[in-house]
C-alpha cells in the first residue's frame, strides 16, 4: 500500500449529524394534508394490492417486517376499503335436523336474510302458543271428538249388553263402573249381598259359581276385540288431531313458504318442521301441562333458527382481526349444558368463530400467536385447502368425560387469510413446512428503513400531521419535525435513511406533547422534542450510569491519556432491555515465544460468541500474510476483553485487537486517549461496524465526565460515516476542538494515530522501512522464530 494512502482523515462537525433544515419549508403541519397512505413501503404496498386482487385459491398474504413498522394499520386501513368495494356474504343459520338432531343443518341466505328469518320464526312460534291448545277447544273437534268415543262406547256398551241378557236370563246382575265389571247373584229380582249369598243352599252356591265361569268366558269372547276397538280409535283421534293441527298450522306456515319460496333449503325446512309439530304440538303443547313460559323455550329449542353469522345488507365484505386466535376462536365452538352430571348440547349452542364471521371477506391473523396454539396451524391448513369450514371439538375428543357431540353440516368457505408476522417467522415456515408456500404464495415485505428524498420526506411530515390530527394533538412544527427526521434516522442509523419502526417515533410524538402541554404551549416545537428524547434516555439510563460510576472511580480500568503497550480502549454496546448504549472497555494482548499462536481468551473461557472468535481467526491470517513470509508465525500471544464477564459477540474489536497486538510485538505504546472500533478482513481493510453512535457517545461522555483535552478521540471506519447521527453535545465538542473523530480505511493508518509512529509501507522486495512501526513487528517476528529453531536444534534425538 503506497504511504501516501496512509491518512486518517479527522471528520468536520457538519459530517456527524443531519440536519434536515432545507427540506421542510412550511411552518406548521396543520399546513400540510394528512398522509392517506403508508410511509415508503412501495414494494410492499404493491404486493399487499396484487395479493388482495388476486381471487384464486391459494394466494393469501403473509405481511412479514418488524413490529412497529406500520405493516397491521396498513394492511387492515386497506383492506377495510376494498371490502366496501365487495359484495357482502350470505347470513348463515344452523337449524335443527329432526331425523338426525347430531346432524344440524346449514341454511344459507342472502345478508340480513338470517335475523328476518329468526323474527318470521319467532313470530311463528308465538302464533303457535296462541293457537294451541285454543284450536282443541273449538266445538267442530269436540264434535269429531265425541263421534269417535261413541263409536267406540257403542261397541263397547253391545258387547255388555250381550253378556248381561245371558246373566239376568242365569238370575244374576251384571254391575260395571268406569274400570271393573262384576257378577251378583240375584234372588227373587234382588240382587243379594254376601251374608244373604251365604245363607243360601250349597247346590244354589255351586251352581252360581258355575254359572259365574261361563258368563265370565262369554264376557272375554265378546271384549276380545276391545284392544282393536281402542287402536282403531286412537287413530281415528291421532288422525283428527293431525287434521286439526295441519288445518291450524297452514294458515302460520304458508305465508312463511311463500316468502322464502326462492330459498330451496329454507323452504326445505318449513316443511321438515311442519311434519315435527304435528307430533310436538299434542305432547308439548296439548297433552303436557306447561306454562308458557316453559312451552315457548321447548318450541324454541326444537325450531328457533341459530343465526352464527349475520350481515347488514349492503355493508360489504367483513374485516376481521383476531387477537386471540385459539381453536374454538377461529372455527367456532360447540357449547355444552349440565344436567345432574350429564353434558349434552344441541344446535342451538353452535357458536361462530372467526373464520365464519370472515368469510366471504378477510381474515387477519398474528403468525407467532397462530403458531403457538394446539391444532389451529394445522386445522387452518386443511379448511383452506378443502374450502369448507368444519365446526369441531377436538379439545373435548382429547377429554375423558364422555358427552355427546354434534357434527355440523360443513360450510363453503372463501376467505382472504392475511398473516402478519416476522421474517424469522416466514422463513422457518418456508423451510419447515412444506404446505406454506402453497396456501400463502404472496408475501409483502416491509422494508425496516425508508430510503430518504424529496417525497419521503413531505410523507413523513405528512404522517406526523395525520398522527396529531387522529390522537387530538397540537400541530407540529417544522423545528419539530426535523427533530423527529433525526430522531427517525438515528434509529436507522443511516443519514440517507429513516426508520420503518414508527411505534418508537409515535412514543416520542405523544411524550412530546404531553411536555408542551405542561408546558401550556400551542404548537409542539424542537425543544419538546428533544427532552421528550433526553426523557427517555433518562428513564433507561440507570445502567450507562452505574458503568460510568464505575469507570470514573476506577473500579473498572479505562484510561483516557498516557500511552501503554499492549493495550487499547476498545468500543462495545450493550443492550438491557429496550435501551442501548455505548461503553469503552480495555482490549490488551501479550506476546511471547512458543508455538500456541494466537489463544482467544473469550473464545477459551466459553464466553467469546462465533463471530468474535471468527474476528481473531481474521488478524491470526492477517498477521501471518502481512508479516510472516519469510519465516513461520512462531509465537504465543493472547488476547482479551478485561473486566468482560459476560458473553462476547461481534467482530467490531478486531480493529483494535489486532492494533493491541502489533503494540505488544513491536513494543510501541499506544495512546490511550483514543478508543477504536472497527472490523478488519484478512487484507487488513477496515470494515464497518454497528452501533457507531452509542460507541461514540458512550467514549465522549467518560472524557468528558474526566474534562476534555483536545487530544481524546475515536477512530472508526471510514464507511461508517453515512452512519454518523450523534448527540448535538458530541458535535458541539468536535466543533470546538475539544474531541475528534478520526475514520481509518487500513490498520496502518490506525496504528499510525494510535503510535504516533509510521507503519511503513512495503516496497517492491516486501520489505519495510527501517524504524517503521510494521519494521519493528517484522524484526520482533523474525528474533521470535529464530529461538524457536534454535530450541528445536537443542532438543535430544529421539530414540
């Protein structure tokens, strides 16, 4: 590498942050028309308004991005308008089917069809209960009536009047009474009691008795036919009955018929129920003495339609979120009654799900919640590949209590599935479950940033003017909505980008207008913004701040000045719970002659992650390529993060471990005032890292809790300027020469800063400058390899 390419380039303050100033030119958002849309997510809105257009089996939606990115207030806004464009679906009534109660069946009709069906129903029933048993009262059935028993009491009456000549022709009475028939001895015409009978000569006795016999066998004879005699008039009754009842029920149930003459299956049912009452209407309503109140919810119980699914006409295709999408939540549920310990159920306890209110429309559902439930993925699956919805119980299969069940008739289903979840999400679906790209083959990607221009940037403010107008907050202005765009851009840590996370701007929007409320000011401005941000970092801050306690009172050892070997200020973020923040901590190596190489100390200890221990595998090929093609890499050196006792993961302190380690081999001190962070390749470029603003801030606040001396600084890679958003006190102290912020390409030119001595660059023969910093590690390198031969030549020969 040519020495003139060797510059650490000292970043201007105008380099740290954005301002967003040129581009809002309006003074308040109450000026500017509310945002319709979704902010920046074209590819996404483009695949949402194919994937809702496209009628074909198969093509439901999976909506993947990150939480807070706008994709479910989108998804639902847009689908909530294409279903005012579509038609609305059909009511549908599960009824009772009388030859087969465990069989309920499904009728289907138009929108608002159903609860008008209920009603007619309801009105049929009352008319029933007025009708009956009224209609068994009038005198022509009572007429009819008594014809029938005195048909049968004449038969009756000639059959014991045969007897009874045969006994007065015998000297003996026949008595009856409404059960029993009996013979009486008579004498004389009178009819004599037991002590008379008694008295009378024994041959009169035995002759009576005798007599008794045949009358009683000429009395079984002629009554042989009395169990005919009752069949036969217990259907003349049975029939007149049903006569009545057809004749009282016509008047009720043709209307009904005429009315939904077009609905085969209604007028299916009709004439299934008319058939049912003629049997209902004497046991419940005639024979059984109920009060009305009793008797109106046995008629309701057998014939009341269950209305599972009804829709205002004309109020197009439903849009339904469900939150909790449990089995008997999605596809319905049978409900069961107690009667002294014994579960039953009926169609009437059939309830809807969610699936059954969406059909005919769209159905929105969260992926990890759908996926955390027994059954519903599966179940979900196989009502979308057959296009019918059953209505089961399979939690109450799994049970031991034995209840009986129902199996409802299944209904059509067609239905737009939209699933939102994350990316982890659908691509472990995509890769475990081989039915998913078949039942979900549109996805809709959310991006996780905005790209920044012109137009984006007038739809943020638009967002923001729609957001206050739908929360009931004060306008915005313009110093505030550029406040926001920073804010907005830090969280994507890009300067030519803005964050697709609008929950965490929304946060700050509504904290911010709380403080300008408190603070009795009419328009949100920047200052609200800013302790609305300055708030939060509070609130999560108790940690940054006990670290930082830590480190100004020595307890953790971080220099900012002198200069030490084998030592350099590393930079690392850390995460606790939803807040991040940056913190310096000490990166030293020792070297010595053996032949261990390079031991990663986290990577030993189990504390060191793959890419950590994939970073000090990098130098180890840098260092051999760059300084060992002369000799063998013969040394023992170790590295470590001090004072770091949890897990280590990332490669951004390769930078400054491989700089630690050419500070131990060449024995040059390195300046602490500097703290490094940086990824390096096995060529030694310098590679961008993450979290390059919580490093910054996290380094400047310990100089400055110590004062600033103009000397302290941070070195970074040179791409990750674009992503440079920092704290206005950071910016403010570059300005003023207080701190730098120096971008490096190469090691070489992080050596060079952190020595304050050339690296030195090869010339053609590979060969470096003498005193140059890359002299000092070859020469050091050279002295290491050569005690290791001599070592090998004095060990004894082996036998």
């Amino acid at each position: 590498m040519p020495e003139s390419t060797l510059n650490a380039q000292r970043l201007l303050p105008e380099q740290l942050t954005r301002t967003f100033s040129e581009h809002f030119n309006f003074v308040t958002t109450a000026d500017l028309e509310p945002l319709a849309g979704v902010l920046g997510q074209a590819r996404a809105v483009q695949a949402l308004q194919f994937g809702i257009s496209m009628q074909r089996h198969g093509y439901n939606v999976f909506v993947m991005g990150e939480s807070g990115s706008g994709r479910f207030s989108y998804a639902q806004r847009y689908l909530v308008e294409q279903a005012k464009q579509r038609p609305t679906p059909a009511d549908w009534l599960y009824v009772n089917h009388f030859t087969e109660v465990r069989e309920p069946h499904a009728l289907q009709l138009p929108a608002g069809e159903g609860s008008r069906f209920c009603t007619d129903i309801s009105t049929l029933l009352d008319n029933l209960l007025a009708t009956f048993p009224a209609v068994f009262e009038t005198p022509a059935w009572q007429q009819k009536k008594s014809a029938i028993d005195r048909r049968f009491n004449r038969r009756y009456d000639k059959a014991i009047d045969v007897v009874e000549k045969l006994a007065l022709e015998k000297n003996i009475a026949l008595y009856r009474d409404s059960i029993n028939i009996a013979f009486t001895p008579m004498h004389d015409g009178k009819a004599l009691d037991e002590a008379e009978f008694a008295q009378r000569p024994e041959s009169e006795r035995e002759k009576f008795h005798a007599d008794i016999a045949v009358l009683e066998e000429h009395l079984n004879k002629e009554l042989s036919s009395l169990p005919q005699w009752k069949r036969e008039t217990s259907n003349e009754l049975r029939q007149l009955n049903e006569e009545t009842i057809a004749l009282a029920l016509e008047p009720l149930l043709s209307p009904l018929a005429h009315k939904y003459a077009e609905h085969p299956c209604v007028v299916a049912y009709l004439q299934a129920m008319q058939s049912n009452l003629l049997k209902t209407v004497v046991e419940q309503l005639v024979d059984e003495e109920h009060s009305d109140a009793l008797a109106r919810k046995l008629l309701e119980e057998q014939y009341s339609p269950n209305l599972v699914v009804g829709h205002a006409p004309n109020e197009g295709a439903p849009v339904v979120f469900e939150s909790h999408p449990t089995y008997d939540n999605l596809f319905g549920r049978i409900e069961y009654s107690t009667d002294q310990g014994v579960l039953y159920t009926s169609y009437r306890q059939l309830r809807s799900g969610a699936l059954h209110r969406a059909n005919g429309g769209y159905l929105i559902l969260e992926a990890e919640k759908l996926l955390s439930e027994p059954f519903v993925w599966e179940a979900l699956k196989r009502a979308l590949h057959s296009r019918e919805l059953k209505m089961e119980s399979p939690l109450v299969e799994l049970s031991r209590v034995a209840a009986a069940t129902l199996i409802p008739q299944m209904i059509p289903l067609q239905v737009k599935v939209v699933v939102i979840g994350s990316r982890d999400l659908y691509y472990a679906l995509q890769e475990l479950d081989p039915d998913f790209q078949e039942m979900f083959r549109m996805l809709v990607d959310f991006d996780e940033d905005i790209p920044l221009n012109d137009e984006t940037l007038t739809q943020f403010a638009q967002l923001l003017c729609a957001r206050t107008q739908e929360e009931g907050m004060a306008p915005l202005t313009a110093a505030a909505v550029q406040h926001l765009a920073r804010y907005s851009a830090r969280l994507a840590e890009h300067q030519q980008r803005i964050s697709a996370s609008l929950a965490d701007l929304f946060q700050v929007l509504s904290e911010a207008d709380f403080l300008r409320h408190t603070a009795a000011a009419k328009l949100t401005d920047a200052e609200h913004v800013d302790s609305a941000i300055a708030a939060r970092r509070t609130r999560t801050g108790r940690v940054s701040e006990r670290i930082m306690d830590d480190m100004l009172s020595g307890v953790i050892l971080i220099d900012t000045q002198g200069a030490a070997v084998g030592k350099c200020n590393g930079l690392t973020v850390l995460a606790v719970g939803d807040s991040a923040f940056g913190v310096p901590a000490r990166i030293s190596a020792s070297v010595y002659p053996g032949g261990s190489g390079i031991v990663d100390i986290e990577r030993e200890v189990s504390l060191g992650q793959s890419i950590h221990s994939k970073g000090v595998m990098i130098l180890t090929g840098y260092l051999g390529s760059r300084y060992a093609q002369e000799f063998p890499l013969a040394i023992s050196a170790s590295i470590a993060l001090e004072q770091s006792y949890g897990y280590v993961d990332g490669d951004s302190a390769s930078l400054g471990e491989v700089c630690a380690l050419i500070s131990a081999l060449s024995r040059t001190p390195l300046k602490q005032s500097f703290a490094i962070t940086g990824s390096i390749n096995q060529f030694g470029e310098v590679q961008a890292v993450g979290g390059v603003n919580e490093k910054i801030e996290g380094f400047f606040r310990l100089c400055q809790a110590r004062g600033l001396t103009g000397e302290q600084g941070v070195i970074i890679p040179r791409s990750n300027i674009v992503n440079l958003l920092l704290d206005e006190a950071v910016v403010s102290a570059v300005e003023a020469k207080q701190f730098n912020i120096y971008t490096v390409s190469h090691v070489d030119e992080a050596l060079c800063l952190l020595s304050g001595v050339a690296a030195g660059c090869a010339d053609e023969n590979g060969n470096f400058p003498e005193g140059s910093l890359n002299a000092m590690v070859v020469t050091r390198l050279r002295t290491i390899a050569e005690l290791d031969v001599l070592a090998d030549e004095q060990k004894p020969p082996r036998t």
